[in-house]
C-alpha cells in the first residue's frame, strides 16, 4: 500500500501500535488492518475528488468501497473487532446488534 509505506516510521509505529491495542492483534494483523483502510481512504478521496462524477455516481463508487473495506475487514477481525473500526456510517453487513 503506498500511502502505509510511505509514511514516516514514527507515524507507522503509532498507527500500528494503536491497532494492536484497540482490537488486541498481532503486528502482521494489524498492518494488514491498517493497509485496508488506507487504500479504502486513498480510492475514497480519488472518488470525492473526481469533478468528472455525479454526486449519484460518487455514492454509488463510495458505497463499493466501502463494501470492499468491510468484506477485507472481515477476513481479519471478529464481529466484535469490526464494530470497534468500522463508522456506523459504513457498517452495512456488520451486524451491531449483538450488543
């Protein structure tokens, strides 16, 4: 992910030391975490930004995004992981009821 490895390593220290301890992960796991939100921020912006788009056109690109992020999101957490991370705004197919 290039905007992961291309951020200073104090920066990614933080990062990855914040996701281990919220949702108690591995270092791999957490970097992996941390690569799948990043891209989803990166192509979010790209969307936003895209003057070319329609404001239907850039919902409907940013609800696949987020699909994309929730679906790769629960290959590596737990429900409960999942409700931590992931916005309310962007939680469609994460089931919060269970609380």
């Amino acid at each position: 992910n290039q905007v992961f490895s291309q951020q200073p390593d104090s920066l990614k220290q933080v990062k990855i030391n914040s996701v281990r301890k919220e949702l108690s992960l591995d270092r791999a796991n957490a970097e992996k975490v941390i690569r799948v939100m990043d891209n989803y921020k990166l192509n979010a912006k790209a969307v936003i930004d895209n003057k070319a788009l329609t404001e239907i056109e850039k919902r409907t690109k940013l609800d696949l995004l987020i699909d994309d992020k929730n679906a790769q999101l629960k290959m590596l957490l737990s429900e409960k992981q999942l409700e931590k991370i992931v916005p309310t705004t962007e939680s469609r197919g994460i089931d919060r009821s269970k609380n």
